[in-house]
C-alpha cells in the first residue's frame, strides 16, 4: 500500500486532512506549513522525507539515488530550479515538493506513472491531490460521474487519463506535474524522445541491451524478491536476469488454467528450466474467480475492466504467502520493442497511404465501395481499403468490441444522448500526436506507453500486487531502459513484419527457442467458456447483469441476448463484454453508487 495526499496553496484543505489523520489507525509522516500540507505511507518502508528551509519535498516508492537521498537532492534542486528539478529524478516514485511559507509547489508521478496520482482545484483555487479519490471527495470534490468516461470505459476497459470517472478530478500523465504558483496548471517535466533514422549496429546495441537489462533488475533485487513467470519473452527475460544478478535460483511464481487454450505453464516450466528457478504454480479455479471479482472491483479507484487482474491477483497472493516482499513484472517489453500485433498490422494498412491521393480517392475507393467490391475475391481488397483510408489512430480500433457491435445496440438512446461517440478518437489522437516521434511505429508505441501501460497494465499489476500485500517492480521500464529503447531505431523493432526482431535477436542466446517463437497470448483469464458450467459463476454475473439493467446503461435486451446464447455461442468474444459489463456494476456496487 502506498498513499499520497495534500494541498497547495492556502488553507482550504487543512481541516480535512488534519481529520483524515485522527481517524486513521495509519501511521502518517507528515509535512505541514502555514499554507500547505502533505502526508504519506506505505506499507514498504520507503517513504523519504527531507527539509532545508521553506523548501519541504516527499517521496514515495524506489527513486535513484546518487550520494545523497533522493528527496534531499530535490529540495536543493527545487530551491535552484523549481518544478524543472523534476527532470534530475530517476527511478519509481510519487512525491510532492513545496514551500511551506507560500504553500506554491507540485505533485507529481515518475516517468512511467507506475502510481496513479489525482488532483483537482478547491473551490478556492487551491491545489489538492491524492493517490486515492476518495481522499479528494472529503476536501469537497463532488462524487457526481462523467457519463462520457461510463463511455470511455465501456470503449477501452478502463477510464483513459487525463479524466477520470469523476467530475473536477483529473489523473497525472507520465512524466508529468500538477502544479500551483497562484493557480493550478499541469506541466510535463519528461518526454520519451526517439532516434528515428540509421540503421544502428546491432552488436553494439545488443550488448548495451543485455547490460541494461541486468543493471535495471540488479536495481530492484534486494530483499526478499521473486518474478511472474507467464513464460512469455518479458518475464523469461526478468526472471534470467534475476537469477543472473542474485547468483541464486530464481523464485517464480506461475498461474495456470484447467481449461485448454488459456494454460500456459508448459512454456513457464521451460523458462524456468532453463534458469535453474524454483518454481511455484497456481492453478485458478471457477471459485478462485467467484471469491475476487467483488475485492477486485473494490481495489480500483475507477472501473477496471481487465480481466487478468485476477490471475495477476492470484500470483501475487501466492508470493506474498510465501514471504516474498517484491515482484518484478516484466511488463513493458512489448510498447518499448514494439512486440504487439497491431504494429504489422497497421505497418500492412499504412502501405496504402503511398499510392497517390487522387488514385486513391478516384479510382480504388469508389470501385472497390461499388459492386465491384462485392465480387468474389474482392471482398477482402475492400476490408483492407476500408480500414486503410481511416486516420490514425482510429484506424486502430476497427476491431474494437464497441465499434463492432455499435453502441446503438448495446446503450440505452437516453445514455447515448449524453455522450460524444467521437471522444475516444479524441483520446487516442491526443495521446497519439503528444510526442516527438515521426515514424509510424514509433506514434503508436507512445499512444501505447499512455493508454496500454499507464492507465491499463500498470494499474493492474500495481493494485492487484497491494491488495496481495506484496511490492512490485518493473525492471523494463526502468528510465534509462526506456531511454535506449528510444534509440533503437524502429527498422530494427519492426523489421518487415517480424515482431520485436530486435529484441528476440539480441537474447536468441538467452532465452529459450520456444519462448522466443511462442505466440503472444498474455495472462488471459477463460471467463467466458466457465461461465455456463460453474453454477456460482453464472449467479454472480446474473444478479451483476440484473442491478446493471436498473440503471438504464445497458440495452435490456442485450443483456438478456447475454444471459441466453451470445456468451455460450462465442464465449471468447461476447464473455469479455459480460465481464466488462460485471466489473463496471461491481464497481458501482462496492462504491455505494
């Protein structure tokens, strides 16, 4: 558990917090000023604290230190430099840095946002901000929902920053700050940068990979430590390098499935052989999901949709239960080396962007959208210029589940009155285009650092791994890992169509073959095939479905559709809908909404 909360700027929240810290049974550390106030925990043992004048700073979490303790070295900076001495910071770490006489100062997360962080202006212009929402509510921010993030979640599975599921309350992007000098603005002290040309050499960039990757899990490796082990690339190469820094067999932990096409502990047990690890596997169970859904949903400060969240929960657990005090994930690998599908996907759709506009537009679009396009051997030539001439990042989405089904027929008319169908794209766009990157491998790694990292997988792992009771890291997404990342040039990340050329080549003596040539399958949770065939499964989602058909979201007969065929007939495709749909309720549910 890691907490993080205050305010800037006057007065406004004092009494509030001073409350929240008598009613806690939690063991704060606290700075406090004439106009400004901030506390801190965590159940890690990191939180660091220093003072040099008016000029007071926090942190949390595991910051670089070189000589002297990270919040030390940023109190001296800021005096020098204000919020720019953010740039000096390195590592995993949420904080806040003031001046305890005129209350200006920032909040801020590191270059990943590994924790979420919250903020909102008081109605008085003050700052606060908070890693929990709730914290915010009790300083008077309204608990009123966004219609528009019930969209976006139901859109992306989650609610996509810099909003959130409440009205007046915003989350921190990576790398960036909140911060207040007489009034509240947000501002980015760090931005990945890319090397776009040159064809690099690969034994130099090779060996400066396998060195960066035993250095960055060198960096988390003290204590108590042991690494998820899917049996995928990223987590085969943590935990080698672990056993590599540690000169001791790795501890593992694996979650399996009893249902064919979802366990994957075969290839963990590879990985784990050819490592020397000492493995521990779970199997998660019908019951093991039943047990978490309403914990999971309770964890998470939005909706969170992500169905991995559970098997991510379990392994967790499992580490915990045998005395393990940090976990290194090895999430990352695919949005800084370019390892997931969609990149040769839309490498393939960006070709057409090269025939000529006025070819395009009078001759191809209009034969092919024609009856010419319905001719046999043609209709695959259309699907493909329909999805090419859509803008990026929209084109994206074309298999996006709300895409496909139309929100028409899965929300209500009087819900779909409310929102802007079009501010997904708005979203992605703004997440697409806020970077330096040219090349079109590199504009959607970026989109993907924000909306697949950020606001998805980091949640996951990171809230699952503190309701388990048990610290993670994320050797990956170390900073000067992802800063070389950024150097290799995309030819090599992408080459043609193969996937993380890079990468698998500069570890082909690494890993094993068949890690190396395994397809890509994540920790997928076989929700949707349980679902007919476990009696306490299909009650809990029934009474989920029902409550969520009272507030008049969802299409009635949809749900019913849900209830009857959809989900037995294509178990894959309409049970992650039923499982979004479940979460959304949950979470309503356990937050008294």
């Amino acid at each position: 558990m890691i907490e993080l909360f205050g305010y800037l700027g006057g007065t406004e929240g004092h009494a509030a917090i001073k409350d929240l810290l008598l009613e806690s049974s939690t063991e704060y550390q606290l700075l406090e000023g004439a106009r400004g106030m901030v506390a801190a925990c965590s159940s890690f043992d990191n939180v660091q604290i220093a003072r040099e004048g008016d000029i007071a700073a926090l942190l949390i979490g595991r910051p670089r230190e070189t000589g002297q303790q990270a919040a030390t070295e940023l109190v001296q900076a800021f005096a020098r430099e204000g919020e720019k001495a953010l740039g000096h910071l390195h590592g995993s770490y949420v904080g806040a840095v003031l001046n305890l006489s005129s209350g200006q100062g920032c909040a801020f997360v590191d270059r990943v946002a590994t924790w979420p962080l919250y903020y909102t202006t008081l109605p008085g212009g003050d700052l606060a901000f908070s890693t929990r929402m709730d914290v915010l509510h009790r300083l008077g921010m309204t608990r009123e929902l966004r219609p528009q993030a019930l969209y976006d979640y139901l859109y992306f599975h989650v609610v996509p920053g810099p909003q959130t599921i409440y009205e007046g309350i915003r989350s921190l992007r990576p790398g960036r700050a909140a911060v207040y000098r007489g009034q509240v603005e947000e501002r980015r002290y760090w931005q990945l940068t890319y090397q776009e040309d040159g064809a690099g050499n690969f034994s130099d960039l090779k060996q400066e990979l396998l060195g960066r990757l035993e250095t960055s899990v060198a960096h988390v490796a003290d204590g108590r430590v042991g690494a998820f082990l899917s049996g995928g690339i990223d987590s085969s190469t943590v935990t080698g390098m672990l056993g590599r820094v540690s000169g001791q067999a790795p501890q593992t932990y694996s979650i399996g499935f009893d249902e064919p096409g979802y366990d994957e502990l075969g290839f963990a047990r590879t990985s784990g052989k050819c490592f020397g690890a000492e493995m521990h596997e779970y199997k998660v169970t019908p019951e093991d999901i039943v047990d978490a859904i309403p914990r999971i949903a309770r964890a998470y400060e939005q909706p969170f949709g992500n169905s991995s969240a559970v098997p991510t929960y379990f392994c967790a657990r499992m580490a915990a239960e045998a005395g393990v005090h940090r976990l290194l994930a090895g999430d990352g690998g695919d949005e800084l080396f370019a390892g997931n599908t969609r990149y040769a996907k839309q490498r393939i759709f960006h070709i057409y962007s090269h025939v000529p506009g006025g070819m395009r537009r009078g001759l191809v679009e209009p034969l092919l959208m024609g009856s010419l396009g319905l001719l046999p051997g043609f209709s695959k030539l259309r699907s493909y210029v329909s999805q090419a001439k859509l803008p990026m990042p929209e084109r994206m989405e074309t298999y996006n589940l709300l895409e496909r089904l139309g929100p028409a027929a899965v929300l209500t008319e009087d819900f779909l009155s409310q929102i802007d169908l079009r501010h997904p794209f708005q979203v992605l766009s703004a997440a697409y285009e806020d970077s330096n990157a040219e090349s079109l491998l590199n504009q959607m790694l970026t989109l993907d650092y924000q909306i697949t990292l950020a606001d998805n997988d980091l949640q996951k792992v990171g809230r699952m791994c503190a309701l388990a009771g048990v610290e993670v890291a994320y050797p990956l997404l170390d900073d000067e890992m992802v800063a070389f990342a950024g150097r290799v040039p995309p030819g090599m990340k992408l080459k043609g169509n193969k996937l993380r050329w890079f990468f698998k080549a500069a570890l082909s003596d690494f890993l094993p073959q068949e890690v190396l040539s395994k397809k890509k399958q994540g920790f997928g949770l076989p929700f949707g095939p349980w679902l007919h065939r476990h009696s306490g499964l299909a009650e809990l989602v029934g009474d989920s479905l029902a409550d969520l058909r009272k507030r008049k979201l969802v299409r009635g007969e949809l749900i019913d559709r849900l209830s009857n065929d959809l989900v037995s007939d294509y178990p894959g495709y309409y049970g992650t809908l039923v499982w979004v749909l479940v979460m959304l309720e949950q979470w309503f549910s356990k937050n008294e909404i």
